[in-house]
C-alpha cells in the first residue's frame, strides 16, 4: 500500500461550486456586474485565486493589475466570510480518508486555493486527520509547478515515486507527473474522466472500493 498521499481539495474531497459562486456574485454585486451561474465558475477554476477572479470578470473589463488586486481583496474577504456554507466533503472521502489513517499513512492536502482559507476549511471539514495542510498565495508557484508537491515530499522524507497523487483536474495530473508522482483521478469532481486519463490519470477513483484497489496498492 501507498504510505504517502497528496490530495487536492476542491472537486476531489469537497464540493465547493456552492461558495465560490456564492462569494464571487456577492463581490460582483458590489461593482454592478452580471450575476455568475456554476458552468462560469467551474470553467474558470484551477489555477489560483488571481487567475479565478480574472476569468470570472465580464467581458470588456479593462484587466489592470490594480483592479484585480482589489477585486480580489474583495472576493477574498466574503469568501473567508462565506467559504463553509454549502461546502461539503464528498460521498466517499471520509471512508477513503479513515482508510489511509488506519493503515498508517501520510497525508497532505495540496491546493490552488488561498493558503489561510485552505487550512481552516481543512481543519473544519476533516479535523485532525491530515498531517500538511498547503494552498496557493505563498512564495510557492501554483500547481501545475511541481515545487509545492516536492515540497510536500521533502516534509514527509518520501521520494516522489512513493507518493499518491489524487486530484479531480487536468492540473491535478499535471502536477503529479512534474514531480514523478502517480497520479489518480476522482469521479465525482469537476473535471471528466476522460480529460484526467488523456492526461496521465493511472486510474479513476470512483467509490471507496476502488479507491483501494487502484491508489490503495501499488
């Protein structure tokens, strides 16, 4: 069995369209811009909050620097506010989680998310049960970079090709294979099956028992 688990957070052990859409229409309330639906949202996610926030924007906004830093101040503030309301751990992953945690191995959540939002969602949806908690904003480069990923492996004195990497993204993917990780998909999360094996997938986790069988063993 894999003693080393890297997982992503949203799409792949939470369901978090809910808040994200919830906490950008409220900031775009503020500025008299269009109202966002969930296909807007999950097309412009994955890559970091400056990245969310500029894809969200209406077309024929001017995209300086200055006005999306303070968009995002601004989303980033209700977000904080709002980021647990509809959010919610996702079918399988506490069955998978408790799995991991009696066979002994160690686990990370690694997100694109804002670090500080990252770790308090964490440690409210699944309390005392991840070993490293990192998200996005820091001096380490988003995913797909493989830096926060060996960052990970380093903390955990693992090698790379000892580690699971589950995520719900072409990103995701992307990611484990930059850091010579095994990478495997997830179902039930915003990106389809097909786009995550195009993409390197070794297998897809679509419940508890195959969670087990593929990312389970080597």
């Amino acid at each position: 069995m894999f003693k080393y688990f890297i997982f992503d957070l949203d799409g792949t052990l939470a369901y978090t369209i809910g808040d994200l859409r919830n906490a950008m229409n409220l900031t775009f309330e503020k500025y008299g811009f269009p109202l966002l639906d969930d296909e807007k949202v999950l097309a412009s996610i994955n890559h970091g909050t400056r990245e969310f926030v500029r894809k969200c924007l209406p077309d024929g906004i001017e995209q300086n620097d200055d006005f999306i830093n303070e968009v995002i101040d601004e989303y980033l503030k209700i977000y904080d506010e709002n980021c647990l309301v509809y959010t919610k751990p996702y079918e399988y992953v506490n069955a998978i989680l408790g799995y991991c945690k009696e066979n002994g191995a160690k686990m990370a959540v690694y997100s694109n998310k804002h670090d500080p939002c990252t770790k308090r969602m964490v440690a409210t949806l699944f309390p005392n049960v991840f070993d490293m908690v990192l998200g996005g904003g820091t001096k380490i480069p988003h995913k797909p970079a493989p830096d926060g990923a060996l960052y990970i492996a380093d903390i955990f004195g693992a090698k790379p090709d000892e580690i699971a990497f589950i995520g719900d993204s072409d990103v995701d993917m992307e990611t484990a294979l930059n850091a010579g990780m095994h990478p495997f998909g997830v179902s039930w999360g915003y990106r389809s099956p097909e786009l995550l094996c195009e993409k390197g997938a070794e297998g897809i986790i679509s419940d508890f028992d195959s969670f087990v069988r593929l990312a389970g063993k080597e």
